[in-house]
C-alpha cells in the first residue's frame, strides 16, 4: 500500500515542478498521456472497416466490400488499428527512427486504450521481418513491443518470428508499385516448428501502405499451411 502511495506523491512532486508538456505542440497537458486533448483529437482510431481486406468504411464494419469481394487473397482477416496520418504518423516515424521513448510511451498508450476484438483469433503473432542490415543498424526491432501488447490483450498469444528474409532487398519505400512487388517475390521463408497444420498465424506489422510486403509475406505463410490475418498499427 505504501509503495503506491509513494509513487503517487513522487509523480505530483514531478508534475508540480515539470509540469507535463504536449509531446507534440508543446502546450501544457493535464494528463499523464504526453499529448494535449487537442493533439489526441487529432487521431484516429478505425472503427468501420472491411474485415476481409482490411479498408476504412464510411457507414459500418462488413464482411468484404465492392474492393476485395471479386479478389483472391492470401489472408482471411485484414485490419489496421489508426490512420496513418497527421499525429500518428509522426509518433510512429519517431519511435521507428529516433527511438523516441517517449513516442514509444505515447503509442502503446494508444494501443492499450483500444478495445480490440478481432473476428480472427490467432495462435501465434508473426512479426514482418526487418531487414538484417537495418535491424543492425537500429539494434532493435521496433515492431516487438507493440507485438507483445497487441499478444498480451487478445489473451497472451505468443509472439514469434516465424519468417525470415532470405535475401536482402532495395528498401520498398525507395521503389514504384509494381517494382515493390516484384522485389519481394520469394524474399522470405518460413522457420519450421513445432506448430500443428493449420494453425492460425496473425502477421503483424506497423503500417500497411501499398500492402505488398504484407501479402508477400501471407503467401509465404499460407504456402507453409498457415491459415493467415494481417494485423496493422495503421493505414
Ligand atoms: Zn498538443
Ligand atoms: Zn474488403
């Protein structure tokens, strides 16, 4: 009982003398979140969506949609937590690449408040794999921390790394659309385990942009006999 009384008065000492500033504007902030009430308005969470494919819907959440119901694909659930826009994206772009703690905090926080309940339920969480050299360069890969929280809500579903990149690839971003999947066509293997057939595998990664890594990535698990859903932070 004690303890926690005691960090309670430690954090008001704190807040009384560094009083909590916006991690975005820099405006003063009541809370202990790291962004202002207008900063945190400014994101948005998905709340309507295809579940199939995966995109934003205007009037209500639906099994397919007019995009994906004539398509085949890899995977049977698709879904991206928040817009990739405005402040998300900038607290994803710094803690991917500043390593911004405090960002790192702010997005967790935002993952945490999230009920999240997903029309696919996962037996293992399959971080997309980094690229080695980049991983290197970071030394960490900033997809594993949001990976155990997304693991830890649906209910202590283990993470791992079941797929790798078999040959280094040009960076996507640096590439046009059709270049983007013809460089990752075979680019990643499946690590075998233990695993029976069959076993449903929820790959994760932190932003869908044009999607091609992603399915590349599906295809590879679904050849292993994976039945396969795609998760992201945003879109
Ligand atoms: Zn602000
Ligand atoms: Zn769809």
């Amino acid at each position: 009982m004690l303890i926690p009384a005691l960090k309670k008065v430690v954090s008001f000492i704190l807040d009384s003398v560094y009083p909590p500033f916006c991690w975005n504007c820099g405006g003063s902030t009541d809370n202990s979140v790291g962004l202002c009430a207008l900063c945190a308005e400014k994101i948005s969470p998905i709340d309507k969506f295809c579940s199939r494919c995966g995109s934003v819907q205007q009037t209500e959440s639906t099994p397919s949609c007019a995009y994906c119901s004539s398509k085949r694909l890899p995977y049977e659930f698709c879904r991206s937590l928040f817009r990739y826009d405005g402040v998300f994206r900038k607290l994803l772009t710094a803690h991917k690449y500043s390593s911004d703690t405090a960002a790192t905090r702010i997005l967790k926080h935002l993952i945490n408040s999230l009920p999240l309940s997903l029309d696919f339920h996962p037996d293992v969480i399959v971080p997309v794999p980094q690229d080695r050299r980049r991983l290197r360069k970071r030394g960490y890969d900033h997809l594993v921390p949001f990976a155990r929280l997304i693991a830890s809500k649906l209910g202590n579903i283990p993470v791992l790394s079941l797929l790798r990149k078999k040959v280094a690839t040009p960076p996507q971003a640096s590439l046009s659309d059709s270049m983007r999947k013809k460089n990752l066509i075979g680019a990643f293997e499946v690590i075998p385990t233990p695993l029976p057939k069959k076993s449903k595998a929820l790959l994760f990664d932190d932003v869908t942009s044009t999607g091609a890594t992603l399915k590349e990535c599906a295809k590879t698990l679904k050849k292993a006999g994976y039945i396969v859903g795609l998760l992201t932070l945003s879109r």
